[in-house]
C-alpha cells in the first residue's frame, strides 16, 4: 500500500499525474541552443516546475538572433494556445510580447515602453550628433 501511494505522487516525465488536470500551467518560454546562440521553444509546463523539465506540450518557436535579412523568426501553434488559454495557462510577459506583436493577442504594454524609450534614445543621439558638428 505505501509503495502504491509512493508512485501515485510521482510524476512521470511525460508531466503527467493525479493532479495533472488541477495543477496551474504556463506557457513560457525554455531556452536551448549554445552560450552565445540562443533559441527558444514555447511550452507549455507545470507552473511550479523548474524552467528546464519536461515540457507538456511545445508550442512554437522564437529565435532572437537575427538572420540575413534582419529578422528574428517566431513560430506559433495558434490552436494549441488557444486551447491552453481556455484551459486557464498562465501566458508569460515575453510570450504575451511576441502574441501580441503577432496580432494574436492586444499589444504588451512593455512593447510600448520599449518603443518610445528606443525613439528617445535616437533622438537624444542625434542632438549630441548635432551639438558635436556644429
């Protein structure tokens, strides 16, 4: 009986269990690829697990480096998200960024900020540009 209840509480890496169903989810972001080559999928895991476990589900793809023609890729499984949406998912803020940069979600308050302080940024550049040649 006690070994019973032992591997009742385990969980296999698969992520699921008794309380598979009850546990709170997120889909976050787990970063793989080398030191200096960063590449993300977007799972979805057990909130209170560690970033690294096993994932339930992966969802998409984002890599942050930009290729030749300056852009980074994301790629989206719309539907499953969804689904994990409605199954009450925790979205984290970087991947509420990139939904929202999509159009699949309203745009992150972040992006906005992160936007005006890159034109602030310019613009205080170029006033120094400009009171350095004249």
């Amino acid at each position: 009986m006690r070994a019973y209840r032992l591997l009742k509480k385990l969980m296999p890496s698969s992520g699921g269990g008794d309380d598979f169903e009850k546990a709170k989810k997120s889909i976050r972001l787990a970063r793989y690829g080398c030191t200096n080559r960063p590449f993300y999928h977007i799972v979805v895991v057990l909130q209170r697990r560690d970033c690294r476990a096993h994932p339930i589900e992966q969802l998409g793809t984002y890599d942050p480096m930009e290729n030749h023609n300056g852009e980074k890729l994301v790629s989206f499984n719309l539907e499953r998200i969804k689904y994990w949406m409605a199954k009450k998912a925790r979205v984290t803020n970087p991947v509420a960024e990139l939904l929202g940069l999509s159009g699949f979600l309203p745009i992150h308050p972040h992006t906005y900020m992160t936007a005006w302080r890159n034109r602030q940024k310019i613009k205080t550049e170029s006033e120094q540009s400009e009171t350095a040649t004249n």
